[in-house]
C-alpha cells in the first residue's frame, strides 16, 4: 500500500504546464460554450449599499470591458443594467439575463429556522441572502445543456454578508483600514468571475486572471495574462466556430478542455478514461508544442 | 497487479488543477469543530430537482450512517446541495461535493434545519472511502472545483491533503487534543 501511495504522490508532484487555460466541461464531456458572441449582462438595482450602485456598476462595467476588448475574439457585452431581479439561476424557457447581485446577508440570518427551504434548498432567492457559507467571496451559477454544454444563462453572486468589496486603487488595508485602499476589488474579483461565466476554468497559470486565487488587496486580475487571451480568443475566435470538446478530441487537440474530469454536476467517477489521460493533459495545451 | 490497479483507481479520483470556487482551507481539527456530525456513510439516493421558484436546481442527497465519528445523526442523513441536473439542464456551482449512488463516503455536516445537512468547508468536508479487501481503508479527498486560501492572508494555499490517505490516520488527526 505504501508504495501505491507513493506511486500517487509522484503523479500528483508531476509539472503542471505554465501556461494552460482551462474549459469548463460538463460530465457528457462537452466543454461549456455560448452560442452566441453577444452575451447580455445586468446588475441588481441595489448595487452595494455603502458604495453606491453607479461605483459598483461601473467597476462590473470595466470587467465586462477587460474581456471585450481582447481583439482576437468577437465576444461582446451588452449592459441591461439595473434590473429589479436578486433571484440567480434560469428555468426552462427564460432568457438568461445573467445578473450580477451582491449578497448582503447570511441565509442562516435571513431565512426562519422553519422556512421550508432550509430542508430543500432555495433560500438564497426566496431571501435574497448568501448561502455559500462565510469563507466563499464569490460564486457563478452557470445553467447550461448538458449534453451540448451550450450555457444559457450564468449569474455572479458576490458575498457581501461576510466579505468587504472596494472599487479604489491603492495598497491592501492594514488592520483596521477600511478607506483609500484595498479590501476585496470588486473589478478584480468580477474579471475573474467573467471567465467563469465565458466558460473558462482555473488556469495553472499564476500570471493569468484566470489563476485561482485571490489574495486581499489584490488587483492583479482586473488585467488579462496571455493565458487568459489564448482561451478567450481559443474559445470564441473572432469569425471561428468554437471548437466543441469531446473525450476524443481532447486527446487530438490538446488540452484546452482537458484534465478537469467534470465541471461539477453528478458522479465524481472519472474512472479509468480519466486516468489514461492524466500524466498527457498535464502537458498538453491547443496549439502548444509538445504533449508530453 | 492490485496494487497498480488501485494506483490507477484512486489517481483517476485526485483533484485536478481545476478551481472555481475560493474558500478557506480547514483542518480537520477544524473540520471536526464546525461539524454538528461526522459520518461514515454509503449514498443511497441522489435526486436533484427544480427549486419552488423555478430557477435553482438542488440535489438532495441521503446517505446510509454506517459508522458516527461525531453527534447522534440516526440512521440516515439528507444533505441539500445547491446544482445538479434536470433533464436536458445542468447548473454548476463549483467546488461543491460531488456524489455518486453506492459510493462510500465520509462527511463533516452542519444542519441547515432540524432534518437536512450541508457539508462543512464545501468539498473539503467530503472523502471517499475506499477499501481494498486485505488493506486498510483510505480516505480520498476531492477537491475539484475548489481553491484553498489562508483564511489569515488570503494568499492560495496547497490543500492539507494532495492525495489519499488511511482512513484511521484521517480519524487521528480529526480527534487530536486540539480538534477538542
């Protein structure tokens, strides 16, 4: 047994690529994708209270604008901001409106011990309240097809019952500062959000917004890294079709779909597919030069 | 040959590079002090279904109690986890546990009323236990879809565990003296 751990120990030590941007895949294999290049978007009227909606808007607004301009993609935003809506999520037969909502209360707080969804889920709409727990700064919810991973609809909700947002530049707050530095960047926070949202997963890469991490006061992420560009502009290519992912072409193009096993919805059992891919996705990226 | 065949099982089941939700990493002991029960379980049902309002899919997952590490749960628990799919839809929200029918599991829960649960530090409160007749059982976290931050500095960090480990070597380090 010890030595099948160590077996293990060493894939796990394997080198991750330094550059490979990530797709989002459902369990089918299909990556997540939109069908169409202009993507609507729209923030809650409420905006955050204490910044104002026009400054947290427009700090949404900036991020939007990040991935737009990236010239080797068509993908483009259009803002039907404000929207009376705080509910995330799409059902059959809606048009996504893909809403940006900041969360000002715990649902532990917001909703009755007795309400009924305690027990089946859904408080976070019926009490317009953060159900991801007090460590989680933000979450997307992307609906999508799972056998096509076409998404139609992606909302960001932003956790502001436990966490501080800022729109201004400056250093990270010390202890004790709340004004004229850098708590949790709403912009920072948001750009890399949007990558979730156009279907793009955490990058290995530690140069790219797409990297997952987010430390306080950082601001590094309003900007784009190459990485980020690549997978924009491999997913949505300006004129191009977006490349679907499939088990088979994963292996035959490289890893821009590759590695993640699933995006999140059902079994966990990757199995042994998975597995004979795992030592070739970790280098392999689309158009990169070797794949192990 | 078994050996290498677990090798390839349990590999094909370690977290990928792949993130989209950022918490704060937990220790066990921390696992352990946030949890209103601690189970050792099989799944027997998973069902997800459309929320009242018609816009959120949560899957209920009910879990057979084979063993209790921590508090009285009975003999069954339920857990509500926000995603899953319906029909033809899916929805996604990252770095929630994932779980499959019959599979052996360990979980760290906290009530979200008097008869569902959720699982403590999203993935990080999940394992799958994974026993190999002759061998003693291991303990297989899944973080996918999960980054890990000091909650201090906020600065990512690796996740305690990067790979399996034994069973009673997790339990040891859930009940040491300062989990308590």
């Amino acid at each position: 047994m010890r030595r099948a751990l160590l077996v293990i120990a060493a894939l796990v030590a394997l080198p991750v690529s330094a550059s490979a941007f990530v797709r989002s895949r459902t369990n089918a294999g299909a990556c997540l994708f939109w069908e169409s290049r202009t993507i609507p978007w729209t923030m809650n009227e409420r905006g955050l209270p204490g910044l104002g909606y026009e400054r947290a808007h427009a700090a949404f607004a900036r991020a939007f604008r990040t991935w737009e301009e990236v010239e080797c993609s068509d993908i483009s935003f259009v803002d039907r901001s404000p929207s009376s809506e705080t509910r995330v999520g799409h059902g059959n037969g809606e048009r996504g409106d893909n809403l940006m909502v900041f969360r000002m209360h715990d649902c532990r707080d917001a909703a009755p011990q007795d309400a009924p969804c305690r027990r089946t889920g859904g408080c976070a709409n019926e009490y317009d309240c953060w159900e991801h727990g007090s460590s989680v700064i933000a979450v997307t919810t992307t609906t999508f097809f799972v056998q096509t991973g076409e998404i139609v609809d992606a909302d960001i909700e932003m956790n502001a019952a436990w966490f501080d947002f800022t729109d201004v530049d400056g250093p990270p707050c010390g202890p004790g500062e709340t004004t004229g530095c850098v708590l949790t960047d709403i912009e920072n926070t948001a750009t890399h959000e949007i990558g979730h949202l156009l279907g793009l997963d955490h990058s290995p890469d530690r140069e790219a917004t797409m990297f997952a991490s987010a430390p306080q006061g950082d601001l590094s992420k309003r900007d784009l890294g190459e990485d980020d560009v690549e997978g924009l502009c491999f997913i949505y290519p300006t004129d191009g079709p977006t490349p679907r992912c499939t088990d088979v072409d994963m292996e035959q193009a490289g890893a821009g779909c590759a590695c993640q096993g699933s995006a999140g919805v059902g079994d966990a059992a990757l199995g042994f597919l998975a597995l004979a891919l795992f030592v070739r996705c970790r280098s392999g990226r689309p158009g990169g030069p070797s794949r192990g | 040959m078994r050996s290498l065949a677990l090798v390839v099982a349990l590999t094909g089941l370690l977290p990928t590079v792949a993130a989209g939700t950022t918490a704060e990493r937990l220790s066990p002991a921390e696992l352990a002090t946030r949890s209103r029960a601690i189970v050792e379980g099989t799944v027997v049902s998973r069902q997800s279904q459309w929320a009242p309002d018609g816009k959120r899919i949560y899957t209920r997952v009910r879990i057979r109690v084979d063993a209790v590490w921590k508090g009285a749960p009975g003999e069954e628990v339920e857990l509500v986890l926000p995603g899953g799919t319906v029909g033809e839809l899916a929805q996604l929200v990252q770095g929630m546990p994932q779980f499959s029918e019959a599979e052996r599991v360990l979980v760290f829960l906290e009530p979200t009323s008097a008869a569902a649960y959720r699982v403590v530090g999203l993935a990080q409160g999940k394992f799958r236990v994974v026993e190999v007749a002759g061998q003693e059982k291991l303990a297989v976290p899944d973080l996918q879809g999960l980054l890990l931050v000091d909650p201090e500095s906020r600065a990512p960090v690796e996740p305690i565990f990067a790979g399996p480990l034994p069973l009673e070597k997790l339990r040891e380090l859930v009940f040491a003296p300062e989990s308590r």
